[in-house]
C-alpha cells in the first residue's frame, strides 16, 4: 500500500457523525475524490446529504471493493447479501451512491431495484413500493394504448 492511500480521511454524515476511513476507500467516491484533490480536508469532508446509517453501509461497500485479496465470485456473492435490506435502506444506498458518485453502487442498488420490478404487473409495482394509483381507469387505458409495445 502506497503511502498516499494510508491517510486516513474524515468524512461527516448530514447528523454530524464523523467515519475515520482509508484515503484509498474514500477515493471509491469519485465526489469525495475531488475534493480531496481540490481542498483541504483537515477538518473532515461533510456528505451533507447522507445520514449516517447510509454511509456507514456505503463505506462497507467501498472497503469490500477496495480490498484486493477478494476474489469476483465472493464478491459477487458478497454484494447480493450487501442489498438485501428494507427498501428505505436500499434507496438512501441509491441516492448515496448518487450524490457520491459510485459507479458499481449504483449500478448494483438500481439493478436490485429493477430486478424486483421484473416481471410484475403494474398493479404489483404500486403495492411492492407503496405507490398510490392516481390514475382514472380512463387515463390508465390511454396510457396502456399509447405504450401497447411496453405491456407485449
């Protein structure tokens, strides 16, 4: 390990907790990266928009991937537990992985996202994540008609 990647960076969650981590994991955020080449980093970084239950996760994936000695297939395995959490978790990771700008994180969260839509019916999506039909069954025909290629 390169004397670079041993500094330890502070980043500071939006309710104030602060996470001591590896220079290394904190540049799996290409957001954090910048900063880090951009500004002094001595007081900590603040991740304003992540509270600290979402990054504490979102370190514990970087660490994992940052880790050299984990082979894909682990890893593969590794991550299917990673996002097997309730839904308000599962979209903080999302927008997290956004604001912070991880790549394999947000592919991950919005596969497992997409992978929970598959297959289901639209009717199965609104009760799956608590999405009000607002739709008149009129609307809801127009919409099916003008998107017929969607429901084939």
């Amino acid at each position: 390990m390169s004397s670079s990647s041993s500094k330890m960076i502070t980043l500071i969650s939006s309710d104030g907790v602060a996470f001591e981590v590896n220079e290394a994991v904190a540049h799996a955020s290409q957001t954090i990266k910048q900063v880090i080449e951009d500004t002094c980093t001595d007081d900590g970084i603040p991740v304003p928009n992540v509270t600290s239950k979402i990054l504490a996760k979102v370190l514990e994936y970087c660490k994992k991937h940052v880790e050299p000695a984990i082979s894909d297939g682990d890893l593969k395995g590794w991550d299917a537990e990673f996002v097997e959490v309730d839904q308000a978790t599962l979209f903080g990771l999302i927008l997290a992985a956004d604001y912070l700008n991880i790549k394999s994180l947000m592919e991950l969260t919005c596969q497992t996202v997409a992978d929970m839509i598959k297959g289901k019916t639209p009717e199965d999506i609104r009760k799956t994540f608590y999405i009000k039909n607002d739709f008149s069954p009129e609307e809801e025909e127009e919409v099916r008609q003008e998107n017929r290629w969607a429901f084939d």
